[in-house]
C-alpha cells in the first residue's frame, strides 16, 4: 500500500460521514424541538448519537484497511492505518466521557428543578456521586487484580478502565440484542396480520388510557399545589412568590373546569427552596409522563384508524385516508397512487413485505447467535465471518465492497437490536421517547445507552472473524489488546456471548409472562408482544370502544387536559408560559369543587360496558321467559289425558307411585312431591285437574291465581 492514493476512499467517507450527521440531525428533530432546547444539551446529544452512528461505517473500513500483501485494486474503502488509529481514539474517548460523566451529569441538571446554575450543578453532582463511587470501588478492586498480575503502570490502569467500561456495555448489550434478534422480526411476522395487529391495539389501548388517566390526575393534584402556594399571601419571599408565579402559569390548571379538592397535598407553612425544587421536579416529570402517555394513545388512535380503513376496503377495492394535520407523515397522501393501487399496497404488498422481511431478519437472527456460540469453537465456521471475508487461498482473506456492506448490514441489525429492546424492557422508570417533546432527562440517558452500547458490539462483531483477520485490525490494537492483557478479561469476552442463548430462550417462550403472572406483578408487566388472553374479550371490546370514541371524537380529552399538551413541550428550556388571565375569584371557585363532582374518564369509558352488560342482562330474562312459556303450554301425559271432571279415582289406571295405597300412610311425603310436582308442572294439566278430589287436588290443584300461584 505505499504510494497508494486514497483521495476516492476519502471522499466516500466524508460523504457517508455528511449522510449520517444529517440523519442524527432529523432524529433529533423528530423528539425535540430544536429551536427550544439548548445548544449545551443539544451538542452533547448530537456527539453521543453521531460517533456510535459513525462506528458502523468505521468497522468495515478498518477491515479493509488491515488486510497486508493485497493489491490496491482489491481494497475498494480504506484509509491509513494512522488514520484509522486516530479516528478509533477520538471515537472511543468521545463516547466514554460522554457515557460515563457528561451525559449523566447533564441529565440530572435538567431534571434537578432548581432555578439557579449553580444550585442545578450542585444537585447533579450530590446525585450521581453514589453511582460514581460504586464505579471507583469495582475499579479499586480491578486495580488490585492488575497490580498482582503485572504490576503498577500507566498501560494497566488504561486497560483496566477500558476493560471494565467494556465488560459492563457487552453485558448489557448482549441481554438487549438476545431479546431484541427474537422481538423484532416477530414483530413484524404479527403486524403483517392486518386483524391481529388491529386485535392488539383494542387490547393495549385500555392499558394507555388508563396510565393517562392516571398521569393526568397526578398532574392535577400538582398543579393544585402550585395554585395554593399561588393564592397564599403571606410568609412568602420575593423570590419565591417569582418561583411559585412561574410554577403556577405553567400549569394546565385555568384552562380546566374542575380540579381535585380531596387528597391535595398539604403546604407547608414554611416556604424553602428545596420544597419548591422538588415540587418543579415533580411537575416536569408528571408533564412529562403525561405527554408520554397523549402520544402513545394519539397513535395508537391514528394506526386503528388506518388500519381499519384498509380492513374496510376490501369489499370496495379503493383505500383513501383521512387527512390529519397532526400526523407528519404523509406515505398515505401519496398523489401518485390512486385508490386502487393504494389499496393494493397497503393490503396486499406491505403485508407481504413484513412477512418476508420478518423472515430474512429471523434468518439473520440465527446466524448471530450461531456465531456468537461457534466463535469459541472455530470462528471459521461463522456464518457472519463467511459472508463478509472472502479467502480465494488460506493464506489471502480479502474484503471488497460487497463485503464492507454486507458488515454495515450485520453491525446495523446487531446495534438496532439492542436498542429496540430498550423500550420494550419496562425498567427504565419514567424515560420515554416523545415525537417533538421528549423530556431532556429521558434524551440524555437513551444517548448515554447508545453511545454505551456501540462500542462493545462493535468489538464484540470483530470477534466474529478468524484471529488472522481482527487482530490486524487497528480497533484490536487499541482496546482489544487491553481487554486480553489478563486472563480474566479474556475468558470475560470469550464466554460471556454464550450467555445470549439466555434471553433469547427467555423471550422466546414468554418466559418474563410468566415469571410476572407466577409472582403476581399484574398487567403492566406483561409482554406488549404476546397475546393477552388472561385479559378476556372484555378488554379489547373496551379498547375497541375507546378507540371508537376517540376516533369519532366523542371522548372527552379536556377531562385529561389532553388540549393543553397537544402542542407544548414539557422542558423547563423552552421558558415560562404566557400568565393565565384566570381571575383571583375563578381560581377560588375551582378550588372549591370536590372531587366527586369530578367527571371520570374510567366511569365515562365504562358506560358502554354497562351498557354491553344489560343488553347480557336482557337476553337472560328473554331466555327465562321463554323456559316459562314452554311449561305453560305443555300438555299432559298420556295416563292423565283420559280424565274427566266427572271421572272416579278409583276407576282410573294410576302409576305406582301416584297408587291410592302408596298414598296411604305416606301422606306428609307425598304432600311434599305433589306440591314440586305442581310447580313443575302447570297451564294445561293443572287447569286438567282442577275438581279432582285426592291425590290429583294435591298434585295440581284446583287452579291458579292471577298472581300465577296454584291453588290447593
């Protein structure tokens, strides 16, 4: 490679560098509003998603640029080795402080709800000192263990720390990417379902309602706080009155009609900045959930719709959908397809696609975990190692272009695996991802797991491949001889992929299902992915009314508040609201209102089950009353038809059981049959029997009352 020219494989590389800052650049934009949040939040986020975006294309550049004794044609996106050294550094360095200090720091900063710098900077400080003394002390002992091994110097304290940073992401990561290679392509095998996808939305849709329900009443019982501190008019400073103004004028709370009376929290008689510090924190993160939870059933209304206009099509063969301003895209408005080819596509064509590709990734799914297990074997029979090196001789292994992007292609799956799985893993507490309205905090920790992440699969992935091959490779040279420097480390990073057979068994046999409805933990922890049966038929016939009601727009959203956070943003960043021209009286009066008088969105919701349950109701009474008609008009039995009103007892053929004798000296017991007989029977043969004396008087009576009771 001497005198060779990589100006073409420069330029390819800063395109692709340009191709993905400006794809980070659009994420960010899709969860916040940029304008809003500050560039001291937002460079950090944009480094963090950036660099790990950019190790995708990294990796496969240093597999071609490690290869010796090849010729330059061969080599079709390689740069110098120093190049490549240098940009592993920068990448690797990058991503570590933003991991480990940065970002945590930065995010309990915006969360900490106090009003000065300073006093933010001190919060986050006091809160991430308990985390980053428990890492000291696993590096203490880490220490030890390499003093032992070869003794004190600045290499082995280098190594040690990237070990460990190491050997804590590729154990998190292999747990996300095991439950993420089964999750993701059955998700798509079960949304190619049109009905069964639909299914699914009924049944979770009454899970969201209720977590807004309950986030909105959260909310209220806050705000209504701040409103009291507002009305209070003495032994508050200045400087707490601005505080508990802006509290008060960013809250949602004018723009109801009601505001709970009952269970308020009490206000202190005394006024400190740290009771109004956690107050404003906890009203960032109740706004927070709360958008949360509006967007996820905002969604979740707009898929049924559409999901259920292309159900609806099939009779006519012409799809068109309902314009919506709030939806951002637009596939659907598509001008260039026509009802029928609309159809078609959304019908026909990408249900066929999401089985295919559902297929292909489930495909891909087995070849990963064949070659994180065979890797410890003989790393010549991965099936990754084998589509990607191409060895025309044993001793010649070659990486051409094909090769280089079918590696991005492997890396990619491995990476969105392992994140995916982040939002289905409900253990992360409140954070979420909101389109245009994400709470810093919750961006600030997903970046800190994205940028955790990528480094340890991207190692992780170089394992895949013959010796020969990536320990040539400038990333080995820089963390892996580190990792392999004591005989921990390495058995660390051989053994530990094995362990992805654990939650990729655990998903795949719904074993996290299980283990919640052994131990009682109740629906919220239950797999979004698999089918809620325990749930019954009553829960998505609920889910299917809310959705109808949302749809039609019948459900009330300004019970929730739903009107006030359609359009605003949660961060404190984007500034103080607009004061409310709610008089000093208006707000006296809504804080007057008790809480039953309070409309419920869950009574509301439940009116057409209870509804649902008397229409039950009365198809029982129809069924009753037509058993009642059928013994009314049944007729006699034979041996009783040939009676007469004149005919004699004794003259008659009478079963053995209704025998004048057997009557004898039974007659409390048989008065005790003939009276259920008689209630069994009725109509004809007790109007039959009405004269006859003895045992027929006692068995039917002689007729009935208008009450319908038999006379005796």
């Amino acid at each position: 490679m001497a005198g060779a020219s990589s100006i073409s494989s420069d330029v390819i590389a800063l395109i692709s560098t340009l191709l993905i800052s400006l794809l980070v650049l659009l994420l960010l934009r899709y969860f916040l509003p940029l304008r809003a949040t500050p560039a001291f939040v937002l460079i950090p986020l944009f480094l963090a998603l950036a660099l790990p975006a950019s190790v995708i294309l990294l990796v496969p550049i240093d597999l071609a640029s490690s290869l010796k004794g090849l010729s330059n044609g061969s080599r079709r996106v390689w740069l110098p080795d120093r190049v490549v050294l240098v940009a592993w550094r920068i990448t690797y360095w990058l991503c570590f402080t933003l991991t480990w200090l940065i970002l945590p720091i930065l995010g309990e900063y915006v969360d900490s709800g106090e009003r000065s710098a300073e006093a933010r900077l001190w919060y986050s400080l006091r809160s991430n000192a308990r985390y980053h003394l428990i890492v000291l002390g696993c590096c203490a002992l880490g220490l030890v263990y390499i003093i032992i091994q070869h003794g004190f110097n600045p290499t082995s304290l280098k190594g040690l720390i990237m070990a460990l940073a190491y050997c804590w992401g590729l154990l998190l990561a292999i747990y996300l990417m095991g439950h993420g290679l089964v999750a993701v392509p059955r998700r798509l095998i079960r949304n190619a379902s049109l009905s069964g996808s639909l299914r699914g939305l009924y049944e979770n849709a009454v899970k969201v309602y209720d977590g807004l329900d309950d986030a909105g009443q959260k909310l209220e019982q806050l705000e209504t706080q701040a409103a009291e501190l507002r009305l209070r008019k003495g032994g508050i400073s200045v400087e707490h009155r601005e505080w508990i103004q802006d509290l008060a004028d960013g809250s949602s709370l004018s723009g109801s009609s009601f505001v709970a009376a009952v269970n308020r929290p009490t206000v202190p008689a005394v006024i400190t900045d740290n009771y109004l510090a956690n107050l404003t924190r906890s009203l960032l993160r109740a706004r927070h959930k709360k958008a949360r939870y509006y967007d996820s059933f905002n969604n979740l209304v707009e898929d049924a719709k559409r999901i259920q206009s292309i159900l609806d099509s099939v009779a006519t063969k012409r799809l068109s959908f309902e314009d919506n301003p709030n939806n951002l895209s637009s596939y659907g408005r598509l001008t260039l397809l026509t009802p029928y080819t609309r159809h078609i596509l959304y019908y026909r064509l990408i249900p066929a696609m999401r089985y295919f590709l559902g297929i292909l990734l489930s495909l891909a799914s087995l070849c990963i975990i064949w070659s994180e297990i065979i890797k410890v074997i003989s790393s010549r029979l991965s099936i990754v190692s084998l589509t990607v090196v191409h060895s025309p001789s044993p001793e010649r292994s070659q990486v051409g272009i094909h090769g280089q992007l079918i590696a991005s292609g492997w890396l990619l799956y491995m990476c969105a695996a392992a994140l995916t799985s982040m939002s289905d893993a409900k253990v992360w507490g409140n954070r979420a991802l909101v389109r245009r309205n994400t709470y810093q905090e919750s961006a600030c920790w997903y970046a800190s797991q994205v940028a955790k992440l990528t480094v340890p699969l991207a190692y992780n992935f170089l394992t895949f491949f013959p010796p020969e091959v990536h320990r040539e490779t400038a990333f080995y040279r820089f963390l892996g001889r580190l990792i392999n420097l004591t005989p921990l480390g390495k058995g660390f990073d051989d053994f530990l992929p094995i362990f992805i057979l654990l939650p990729v068994g655990a998903t795949l046999f719904n074993v996290y299902g299980r283990l919640a409805n052994f131990c009682s933990f109740g629906a919220d922890t239950q797999d979004d992915e698999e089918d809620q049966t325990s749930s019954g038929t009553g829960n998505w016939r609920e889910g299917r009314d809310l959705i109808e009601r949302a749809a039609n727009g019948t459900l009330s959203s300004d019970r929730l508040g739903l009107d006030a956070f359609g359009d605003r943003s949660t961060d404190a960043s984007r500034g103080p609201p607009q004061p409310s021209s709610t008089s000093h009286r208006q707000a006296q009066q809504r804080l007057s209102l008790s809480y039953e008088d309070r409309p419920s969105p869950r009574r509301n919701r439940r009116d057409g089950v209870d509804q649902e349950q008397e229409r039950e109701e009365s198809i029982l009474q129809d069924l009753a009353h037509r058993m009642k008609n059928t013994f009314d008009i049944a007729e006699a039995p034979r041996w009783m038809q040939g009676f007469g009103r004149n005919q004699s007892v004794s003259n008659t053929s009478w079963p053995k059981w209704l025998s004048p004798s057997s009557a004898q000296g039974q007659e409390s017991t048989n008065d005790i049959n003939i009276t259920r007989g008689s209630e069994r029977l009725g109509g004809t043969a007790a109007a039959a029997a009405t004269d006859q004396p003895g045992v027929l008087n006692r068995l039917f009576g002689r007729g009935r009352r208008r009450d319908g009771r038999i006379i005796l």
